[in-house]
C-alpha cells in the first residue's frame, strides 16, 4: 500500500504540477481557467432557466475575478519595469514601439484594476458614477495592450518568415560546408520555434479581445461567448507556463 502511495505521490506529473502551482503565474493561469469555465457554466444554466447553478456558478465566477485582482496589485510596477527594458533595447522599431506601448497598457490596466478591487473590497468607497468610469477606463487600457500585443505580434511574424525566407535562399548547390549547414539548421528551427510562439500568443490575444470588448459594449456578445473564449485563451496560457516551467516542448 505505501507503495503505490509513493509512486502516486512521488509521480512526476505530481511533481511537475507543484512546480507549477508554485508560480504566481501558474496559480492565476489556473484559476482564470476556472473563473472563464464559471462564466460559461453560468450562463449556460441561466438559458435553460436553472436559478440555482446560475447562483452558484455566478458566486464562484465573482470570488475568482475579485482574488485574481488581489494576486495582481503588483503586476503594473512589473510592466513599468517591462516597458523601460523596452526602450532600452535594440531592434525592428516597430516590433519595440508596439512592445513599449503594450507594456504601458497593461499598466494602466492593472493600476486601475487595482483601484476597482479596493473598491469592491470597501478599501475605498468610490460613488457609483466613478466606480463605473474607473472600470471602463481599466478596461479600455486592457483592450488597447491587446491590440498592441496583436499588432506585434504580425509584425514579428512577417519579420521571421522574411529572415526564414532569406536562410532558405542563402543554402549552396555546391560542395557544403558541414559547420554552415549546421549553424544554418540551427538558426531555421530556431526561427521555426519563434514563430510559432508569436503564432501561438496571437490566437490568445484574438481570443482574450472579445473579453474587455464586451464589457465595453462594443461588441454585441453573451457570457457564453465570452466566457467560451476566455476559458480556450486560458486553457492555452496554462499550457504555454506549463511548458516554460517544466522544460517542455
């Protein structure tokens, strides 16, 4: 019995989600997966008239969203921090001014993010008027780093396939050099690599822009669409942070 105790807790896959419940990252991809199946779940039993799951699910869906805020109250320094690397760096200008502009989004998002949880938590009491003009401008700030996230991510991904492009020209008919054909494989997966990331990260943003679209009103969606669309990007997020902490591919 005490063995197979140890061979399920002592598992690799156990010890692979350890280490990644034990990310901040991880935890809050996590839990905005469950937060966006809520959502989904919600309104799916509010159409088919069940009051009782639609409470439920609401209540988890409220308590999710409202902790993901807490877990967040530092995350805009991080993205000031981000947005200074940025400036600092070298590269494709525009690939750098959308970098830097996203980062200041995201910013602003979580700052005033931040002024709506300790609102809600009765921090601070804000008038209802201003409590929905903070929201509105959190969630425009957020829809703003996505579109940004989703401009760089086609000028990246049209800056690989141009350098992919050019790697597959410059190979020679004649007699091959083994350490030039190497360093050019090398340099192919590599780019290979890159782009499917970009790729990858696009279809989270184009999926995740329905989210503070709809709550700004300028898209005509229900929670069942959104709440879908959230939990797919999330689903995804957690995938790729699983990926990045346990070394995976």
């Amino acid at each position: 019995m005490s063995s197979v105790a140890s061979q399920v807790v002592l598992h690799p896959y156990v010890s692979q989600a350890l280490r990644y419940g034990g990310t901040n990252v991880g935890r809050d991809k996590l839990y905005r997966t469950v937060q966006y199946l809520s959502r989904f779940l919600a309104w799916f039993f509010l159409s088919r008239g069940d009051k009782v799951q639609t409470v439920r699910w609401s209540a988890l869906k409220n308590h999710l969203a409202l902790g993901r805020k807490l877990m967040r109250l530092g995350k805009p320094i991080e993205h000031l921090q981000a947005a200074l690397r940025a400036a600092q760096s070298t590269g494709e200008l525009g690939e750098q001014l959308m970098t830097i502009g996203r980062q200041l989004a995201y910013f602003g998002y979580l700052a005033y993010d931040a002024i709506v949880w300790a609102n809600a938590v009765k921090v601070i009491n804000l008038k209802t008027s201003t409590s929905q003009r903070v929201t509105k401008i959190s969630n425009q700030f957020w829809l703003s780093g996505i579109l940004l996230s989703v401009m760089h991510a086609l000028l990246k991904a049209g800056r690989l396939a141009q350098e992919a492009k050019k790697l597959r020209a410059s190979e020679s008919w004649g007699e091959k050099d083994l350490g030039d054909e190497a360093q050019r494989e090398v340099k192919q997966l590599a780019l290979e690599k890159m782009l499917v990331d970009t790729r990858y990260q696009f279809i989270i943003d184009i999926l995740d822009i329905w989210i503070p679209a709809s709550n700004l009103g300028l898209v005509n969606v229900n929670d069942g669409v959104v709440g879908f669309a959230g939990f797919i990007s999330s689903v995804m997020g957690m995938r790729a942070q699983w990926n990045a902490v346990n070394d995976s591919k």
